[in-house]
C-alpha cells in the first residue's frame, strides 16, 4: 500500500484531511566535566492526522510510520471531530504550490555513529584541559538526521530530509580561588566538518576575560550585542510581534507599522531557510506549503507579517510558508525557519576598537521573559564583558532593562561577521552595536 | 534469547554493567479553547546501557528494546568507556536486595484509547461552560502506562509496571469587561475513576474569586499555602538540599543541621512510594535498589539525606533507594518517589474561617529561580486571594521573598485535607498556614 491510498482511506471519513509523517535519527554525546557521560543513538517516527469535516476538526498523533496504526489514528481523528463544535472560520487546508529546488544533503549525516562525536568530543575535551584552571563543565555533539511527508487530500504531497551536525562546549575557570561563570561557544554545520578546535578557543578566550572581574556601572554607554545575546533577545521581544495570528488577535505592536521605520537602514532582517548559510533548508512548511524569502524588515522598515494557512486564509491573504508543527500537540503555530540579519561592513574587532568605554554581551538571562505584545523587555548580561579603550579589559554582569522598540533605532554598527545559530530551526546573526543603552550596574 | 543473556554478554567486555529497559504507552488528549484539540497514542522504549572497566564508565542509550540493538549499543558504551578517564571514586553497582511487595495495578490503564479522554475532556467542557462568562482556555487528559526492567551483574533483577490518569483544566473567566488569569485545577490518579465534575467545580469557585481583584498591601500577614503553591516551593527551595551529593559537595545548608529543628512539630515529610495516596507505587529505584519510607523531617527535626549507590558508596552509607534516571541523557541524580507531608487536624476551610485579615495562595510564579544551596526564593503569588473576616473576598496578587528556613518556622497549622499531585513522581501535599509573613502588595 502507498502512504497515497492513506489519504484515499481518510477521504472516507472527512472532507479534507493532511497526514505528516516525520522520521528522526539522532545520534550524539553529552559531556560532564571533563569526561563524555553518555553516547545516544534515538531513533523515532511521528505521525499526525489532521481531518475536517463539516469544518469539525480532528486532530490525533501517533509514534510510529506504520500504515495500519496510521489507519487507527485516522479513525480516532474522526471520533474527536465529530464531537468538537465546528470552527466557523475553518477554510480550507492548502492547495499544491510549486517548491524551490531543494539543497543537496551530505548523505554522511544519516549514518554516523555516535562513536564519531565520542572522539569529537575527546578531542574538543583535550584541547580545553591544555590551558591551566579549566574545567570542561558540560557539552554536546551530535547529529540531528530528518526526513517529513506532507500529504493533503487537495493534492499536497512533498518529502524531505536532511541534517545538520552540532558541538557545544561550556567551560569554567577555577584560578586562585576565582571560578567563572560558565562560558560556552559551539559550531553548526550541514556537514560532519564541525570546527572543534574554534570553539574551544573562542571559549578559552572568554574564559581568560571572565577571570578578570570588573564593576559595571549605571550610565548609559555603548553595548555591542554579539549574535548568541541578540538572537535571543530579538526571539522573545520582536520576532513574535511578525506572526499574522497575532495581527488578527489585535496582540502585535507592528500592526500599525507596516512600511514604517522601526530602526534604521542598517536593519535588515529577512526569513528563509535556503539563504546559502541556513542549517534548515526546508522547501516546503509544516503544511506542505512552499517556503519562500520573506522579507521582514528592510532597511528598518518594516515589511509585513509572516502566515500560514488558517491564519492567512482568515485575514484573506497568502500563506507565507511559516507554519510549524509542534510534534507534542499536533498544533500548527506561525514561525520562523531560517532567520538572516544582514551583516555590515566592520569586523567586530574594529566595532570593539572604537569604543572608549563600552561593553561586550555574550549572553542574556532571561529573555524568555520577554513581552512581543509591546517590546519590554529585562535581561541580565552574563557572560558581559566590559570594553576599555578599545580593548576587551574584564568580565562584568548588568541588568538591561527596556523596550526593544527603543533599542532598535539605537543600532549604529552591525558586524560583517554572521554566526550561524540552532535556533528555532536556524538563524544568521552579526554582532549588533547600540549607543546610549541605558544599563544598571551590579 | 532471554534479558538476562544481554547481561552475559555485556560482561565480555565490562567489569560490571547495567542494563536499563523503560517501556511507555501515554494515551491522552489537548483542551484548546473550548475544545478537544487533539488526541496523542505514544508509545516508545528506551535502554540505557551504564558499564564499567577499570573504573572508566560508559553509558549509551538507544530508543528501543530490541535485542540486537541493545547488544550495539553495549558495545558503544565499551568504546566510550575506554577512552574516558577513570573515576576514582567509583565503588559498585548495587547489589541485590529485598523489594517490598508491589501494589497491584489496575491492567486497565494500559489498554485504554485516548477515545476514552475525549469523552471525558468533552465532559468537563461542557460542565464549564455552563458557567456564564467562562472559558476553557486549555487542559490535557490521558493516561500513563510503564514498564520497567533493571538488571546489573551483581544479579539485580527488578521488572515493574504501572500507571496514573490525570486530568487538568484551565479555566479563564471574561465578564463586563473583566478577564481573570489563567485558573486551573486537576485529578490524578491510579485509575480510570477521575473526578471531572469535582476539578470543574474548584476552578469554577477560583473564577469566582478572580472576578473581585482586590490590592495587596505591603505587610506581615498570615498565608496559606494550598498544596500546589507550596509543593512548588518546597520542591526549589528546599528538598534539593536532602540530597546526599549536595552533602558530599558541600552545597546544602543543611549539612549541620541532622537532629536539628528546621521547622516546629507541625513539619513532617517522609518519601515513600508505596504509601497508600502514591501515584508512583515503585518498589525499586532506577538502580534496582529497593525502595523504602525515608522520613526526612520529623516534628521538624532534619532526620538526614537521601541517596543513590554512587554517592552513598563514595560517603560510606547505603542507598536509600533514591536514584532517578533521566532518559534524556542517561545520567542518574537523586530524587523522590512520593513526598508526603503529614495532614494537620483542621480543615482548610476552618483555617480561613480564623482569619480576619490574610490571604490564600493557589499558586507561585518564578519559584524554580529559588536557590536551594541557601533556601532563598522569590516568587509571586498568583492566583492568589485575600481572606477577611474569615472568607475569600477576591483574587490579588503580591511578591513573597524570603529563605526557607526562615518561613518554616513560622508554620502554625496544617490542614487536614492532602492533595495528590503529580509532580516528580508524586506528592501528598496539605495546605500550609504561615504566620507573619513579609508580603510586598502590588
């Protein structure tokens, strides 16, 4: 039997109905002070039915890619749709779209062993314990190995697959008697050619700053953010803000700001998981709809919001590719594949050359925190280090507390330096330099 | 080829290993708005691998409990063994001891359709929403279903099974204008036999009270803790430090404090599975030890720690039969089956009928930033409700800082209702009256 004639059997019990099946191979190592702790090798398959039927939803997941269990499932949706009330607002699921050219995947990815990332990880370990007063406090390594199908009963039928690999190590100094915060740095690549002697020398250059602890003041002054603290900032504060569900729930400060100026040229945000960087390059969405570049922000202005099926179909608009599956519940929400903040033209080290006195933001705490429904935000800087005459003199922790709406046209340098980072599928961030940032010294 | 041959084999290339085999069926359903969202039949299976060579350890895990793939992964687990560094301080794997009988199991759990909790989920709703002004903003229903088997070369050989129901509802009331937070009230238990109508009827009582908000004031003043506030709070700022590893590090403030009073005669907290409220009925912990009552304070007085095999050993005690293993990583840490704190002798009611000015707390925000290595916490207490002249008078909403060991004393009646919740296995939790307690209003 083709995975087809499932949706043939669906069509029995529902008008439309959308099968997604997923299939991933992990395969990696953690790592607990100075030794690998365990190697893992999971494996698992998700399945998700979602059927409608006289615009009653039915939505029901099972572990597995197994046809018959499938057809149970199928069966159980229909159960729970016809108790539910119908969604008056349902349309309808998508139609076929036509999808870009996928990226070619490094087949090397779906096999390896985890023994490979135990000697990965020997050897990041190794090279850490070289320096004095190091202490490899934790990591990872791995490799994260996906393949989907999205089939609709309109005609949707797309399969994917893919990998990417990972390293990340977190050290801490112990010297006469200081212990740093922990220090972490990491690599990300669509291919087994992860660059563990970088990470580790990134880390033991912050770790080598954090040892010399200086005050911070409050003063505004000021801060470059570098991607990991920017990427998590703008995740929780503005980012949320671009979802179409939130313009139509009336929840979005940016609803009234499409082709106004939210910061300044040097801003240029966009959405797609093909840009050559991306470590999630995806063709097709969570509802099998063909993504795109989306264009978030240009030059500062803002350009619009990002959707996906219901929600666009019910402000009468297209979907934009942004649907993602939460494989917990089924649920489909709006987000975020491949997010790319062009880079500029400094390298980071003549953004911290030019500043007097300044500092330097490896890390946010508490980001989460955050509030899209109007941009506030209160983080502590940690790891930060403060910048003195041009020159990175010493560790330091602040609070930061604002509103990103405020911080925004504050930007007056980017990187030309991007990271890639794990996040939300994946992202490309510079370093983000921001003037009069009023911060409160601990 | 039976289990136990994988031991065997296993011993070719270790000194000693353990196998580790957790098998779970979760069959359950989302509320979302109003209505049944999805209904989820998962089933997977873990091993984990743990052996020793020469005191060098490896741990690797798979997600199955196939044969062949178990024999794999025990030889990956030799390769990792044998490039990391011994650990000096290991001793042993447990050896064999003496379970306690187990407590039947109601087979029915493990058979159930997650069908079963779209009717009851249905159930619930509608029984809400004949309330006027309400909304079932979420909730969840389901059952899970565990198998387990652990084996060591020392001739540990433990199988058990089981499972729990539960059902929570997040109620929402919106009238004239006035939207309350999020109230949500539950049942857990071992059977099918969940009491819908009973969770409905407290939420709804909470909307009530959430419909007067009322100020808080900057005082000292009595609070009661309902179960689920204070379970969270003891379980952040208090329970980590009776872990033994904390002793061994020195990290608990309670390392002096054995025979000493933490509290007053109305404190005492044992944790025992197998006591008659439990819903995590287990005989043995991850490590096969057997488990037992660990009373932990008595009358107020701190008894001592509890223990794995690695810590006991590494400080010359036994186990208390407190290993827990996490199935993300493999790694054992110490933790507990089923907290209970003793029941008082008056009811919760007769407890806010003595109050002329106070307040009753359902739940905190913010408690897992409490600080266990000195009992120190900051939380805010939401939902919360103010008591005057003896009844609930309103919601409100205040911050309670403080330390641990400073509100305990403080204690001054427990109620003699006990709820059971299903948090980190299971708890048996009173309410809990404070006396002149420092809240700041907001």
């Amino acid at each position: 039997m083709k995975m087809e004639e499932l949706i043939r059997f669906g069509e029995k019990f529902f008008d439309e109905l959308e099968i997604a099946i997923y299939k991933n191979r992990d395969a990696s190592v953690n790592i607990e002070l100075n030794e690998v702790s365990s190697s893992m090798l999971r494996e698992r398959a998700v399945t998700v039915i979602r059927g409608v039927k006289g615009k009653k939803l039915g939505v029901s997941i099972i572990d597995t890619g197994d046809k018959e269990k499938i057809k149970e499932a199928i069966e159980r949706a229909y159960k729970m749709a016809k108790l539910n009330k119908p969604d008056e607002k349902w349309t309808s699921l998508p139609e076929p779209g036509k999808y870009r050219e996928p990226r070619k995947v490094d087949k090397e990815l779906k096999e390896v062993s985890p023994d490979y990332f135990v000697d990965l990880a020997r050897e990041g370990i190794s090279l850490a314990l070289e320096e004095q007063g190091i202490v490899v406090a934790g990591g990872t390594g791995g490799v994260e190995w996906g393949e989907s199908l999205i089939m609709n009963s309109h005609g949707v039928n797309v399969s994917q697959e893919g990998g990417g690999a990972f390293f990340y190590l977190e050290l801490v100094g112990m010297r006469e008697g200081r212990v740093t915060p922990g220090i972490f740095d990491f690599d990300a690549k669509l291919s087994l050619n992860l660059n563990v002697e970088e990470v580790v020398r990134k880390a033991l250059q912050k770790v080598k700053w954090a040892f010399n602890v200086k005050k911070s003041k409050t003063e505004e002054a000021r801060v470059i953010l570098e991607p990991w603290a920017i990427s998590s900032l703008l995740s929780y504060a503005l980012f949320p803000a671009f979802s179409g569900e939130k313009l139509v729930k009336g929840t979005t400060p940016l609803a009234n700001k499409v082709n106004e100026s939210i910061s300044n040229e040097l801003l240029t945000i966009c959405d797609d998981p093909l840009h050559e960087l991306s470590i999630n390059p995806v063709i097709a969405d969570d509802e099998g709809v063909p993504t795109r570049k989306n264009v978030l922000v240009e030059k500062g202005v803002f350009n619009g919001f990002i959707w996906d099926n219901y929600w666009a179909k019910l402000q009468g608009v297209e979907s934009t590719g942004n649907a993602k599956r939460s494989l917990a519940t089924g649920g489909i929400s709006i987000g975020f594949h491949n997010v790319i903040i062009e880079k500029g033209k400094k390298s980071l080290e003549d953004l911290v050359g030019e500043i007097d006195h300044g500092y330097l933001v490896d890390g946010f705490q508490g980001a989460h925190s955050s509030n899209p429904d109007n941009g506030n935000f209160a983080v502590v800087a940690n790891p930060a280090f403060l910048i003195k005459d041009g020159e990175v003199k010493g560790s330091t922790v602040f609070m930061m507390s604002g509103n990103i709406y405020e911080l925004l046209p504050s930007l007056y340098e980017v990187s030309k330096e991007q990271r890639v980072l794990p996040f939300e599928g994946s992202m490309i961030v510079p370093a983000m330099a921001f003037e009069n940032v009023r911060i409160a010294g601990k």
